[in-house]
C-alpha cells in the first residue's frame, strides 16, 4: 500500500552526498568519523538543504516540499550502512473517513511513521494494518478489530484500547506507558521488549501472550488471564500473582518465568508444583514473598532468593543449584529430596527446615553452613 509522505534517495548515485548533511549541534552525538544509523537532521528551510556539488539532493529536498508546501521542515533520515536518506514531509495529511474505518477499507494499509496523535479508530476493522513508528499518543481503539496488526516501535502512550481484539498482533518494542487495555484481546500478541508500566490490564485475555524483556511494573491486571503467557525477562516488580489467572484447562503451553524480574512479588500460596506446567530458571524472588507456595518438583536452578519470605514452602524434589538463598525466612520450608550443589546459604537459618539434607543439618549445628 501507499506509504504516506516518503521518499528515499540512493545516495550511491550521488558523490560527496553524505558530507553535507548538516547535523544541529543539539541533537549531535559524538560518535566518531561518522553518524550513527538512523540519526536524524532537520532542515527548516528549502535553502538550508541545497548543498554545493549536489543537483541531485537539492533537486529531491526542493521536489518534496513543492509537494507540501505548509510543511514547515523537512526531515532527513541518514542510514550509515546503506547510505540512504528518507526525507518525509510531516505536513502532510490525509483525511480518513468513518464509513472507511469500520467498513474494513483501511485493513492492510500501511501507516507506519505517520503522525497520528489523537486519532480516533474505535470500533474499526483494521486487521493486519501496519502501523509501525506511528505515533499514536492519545489515539481511541476502542473495540477495534486489530488481528494480526503491526505496532513495532509505535508510540501508544495513554492510548485507547479497552476491548480491542490484538490476537497475534506485533507490539514489540511499543511503548503502551498508561494505555487502557481493559478487557482487550491479546491471545498471541507479541509485546517484546515494549513498555507498559502503568497500564491498565484488566480483564484481557493474554492466553500464550509473549511479555518478553516487557516493563509491566504498576500495571493493573486484576482478573487477567495469563495462562501460558511468557515472561521471560519481563518485570514484574512488585506484582501480585494471585490477581491473575495462570493456569487454565484450555491452555496447555507452559507459564515461562524464566530470568524474570519478580522482587517484592506477591506468590504466597500460589501453586506452581511441577504438573501446573512452569518453566523456571534464573528468576529473581529478592524480597518477595512466596509464603505457603507450592514449588515442589520445578528446576529453580540459578534463581535468586535473596531476602524472600520463603516460610512454609515447599520445595520437595526441586532443584536448587546455583540459587542464592542469603537473607531469606525459612522456617517450615520442606527441602526432602532437594538438589543444593553450589547453593548460597551462608548465615541462614536452617533450623526450622523440614528434610534438611544431613550434610547441611550437620553444617547448621556446628555453625558451618
């Protein structure tokens, strides 16, 4: 589809073309010989962006404004590697009408780097749309159709979502900071490395939803189903798990919190045994509380445990190398038939362990462990 205000010159055709551009000295970053890829110059007038020895370039930054004349600035993008500028006019629009966004018209468009702010899609049929680096701040989705759409690197911050269908959509690298999502579609959306701290989650459904490397810290996500969603990596700082659904009888792909960013999490009495199906590995429990939960049977190994309220759990079965255990409350805790090897429990207090393997029961009475 027709990409809106852009057009790119082959700097290969044009000698001596990468030298003039001008960088302002505000938005310069000192990176040696050359610009980093995809740095950006703004040129405010058509005079400024003429530069000697170079027909070609000029003839492409005055073609672009003829065209947009209430521009007001030209931008060019500089690509180290391949040598390419993109020059886009921001001035230019496009009105879209309502009949077009419900009827399913704009499903497959391509809006990708437009400047949307404020826009108003709700109820729209907008399937596999492209919308990746839009900014689209403040814009209403409300109830839109939005399967299989694309929002990589798209600004999304305080935007309207509630009851969007997002299933297998692309939000990677998105940033959703404050976005209402309440009660939104999200069955295999891909939100990789994106930012949704502080948005509002409740009641989605993110059935097998990939929250890879994802800020979600002081998201409301009361009522959600997660189940079989990936946090790998994710932050989850302070979050209570018993909020949402995590297991659920039509979903049988594993909950993955492996790496996961769990200090001050809220566990306690959680079950996440071996047959609940959870993949753990390196997870960070610092300071969280997991009181009563049931971890028995799962591979914890290189998790960290530090300062956790671990009281009553049972660990039985579980393997536990590697895991750092300095600080934590362990009274009642169960380790019968626990792996340790190369385990950190140096100045905790076994004494009320249930199943302390004899090796460290011999250890903790001599004061050794």
């Amino acid at each position: 589809m027709d990409k809106l205000g852009s057009k790119t010159l082959d700097l290969n055709r044009v000698p001596g073309a990468e030298s003039k551009i001008v960088k302002p000295e505000s938005q310069t970053k000192k990176t040696g010989k050359t610009l980093k890829t995809r740095d950006k110059v703004t040129l405010e007038k058509t005079e400024t962006a003429k530069p000697k020895g170079n027909p070609e370039l000029a003839s492409a930054v005055k073609n672009a404004l003829t065209e947009n004349p209430d521009a007001g600035q030209t931008t060019f993008e500089y690509r180290g590697k391949d040598r390419k500028v993109t020059i886009t006019s921001p001035g230019k629009s496009e009105t879209i009408a309502r009949e077009d966004i419900e009827s399913g018209k704009l499903q497959g468009r391509d809006f990708s780097d437009s400047e949307m702010n404020g826009a108003d899609f709700h109820n729209g049929r907008l399937d596999k749309t492209n919308f990746n680096g839009a900014n689209l701040s403040n814009s209403d989705f409300s109830g839109s159709a939005l399967k299989g759409s694309h929002f990589k690197y798209a600004k999304l911050y305080e935007a309207k979502l509630p009851n969007a269908d997002l299933t297998e959509a692309r939000v990677d690298r998105a940033d959703l900071q404050n976005a209402d999502l309440n009660g939104a579609n999200l069955t295999e959306t891909y939100f990789g490395s994106s930012n949704l701290r502080g948005a509002d989650l409740r009641n989605v459904k993110a059935q097998k939803g990939y929250f890879l490397f994802s800020d979600m810290r002081e998201t409301n996500w009361k009522g959600g189903d997660f189940s079989g969603a990936n946090f790998d990596g994710t932050h989850l700082e302070g979050k209570d798990l018993r909020e949402i659904t995590l297991f659920s009888k039509g979903t049988d792909k594993a909950l993955s919190l492996e790496f996961t960013r769990l200090q001050g999490a809220d566990l306690s009495g959680l079950d996440l045994s071996k047959p609940k199906k959870v993949r753990f590995k390196g997870t960070e429990f610092d300071q969280a509380n997991l009181r009563n939960a049931d971890l028995s049977g799962q591979k914890l190994s290189s998790s960290s445990f530090k300062g956790a309220d671990l009281r009553g759990v049972n660990f039985r079965g579980c393997n536990l190398q590697f895991c750092d255990f300095t600080g934590a409350k362990l009274d009642g805790a169960d380790f019968k038939g626990v792996k340790l090897d190369f385990a950190d429990l140096k100045g905790v207090d076994l004494s009320g362990v249930k199943h302390l393997p004899l090796g460290l029961k011999v250890k903790s009475k001599l004061g050794l462990q």
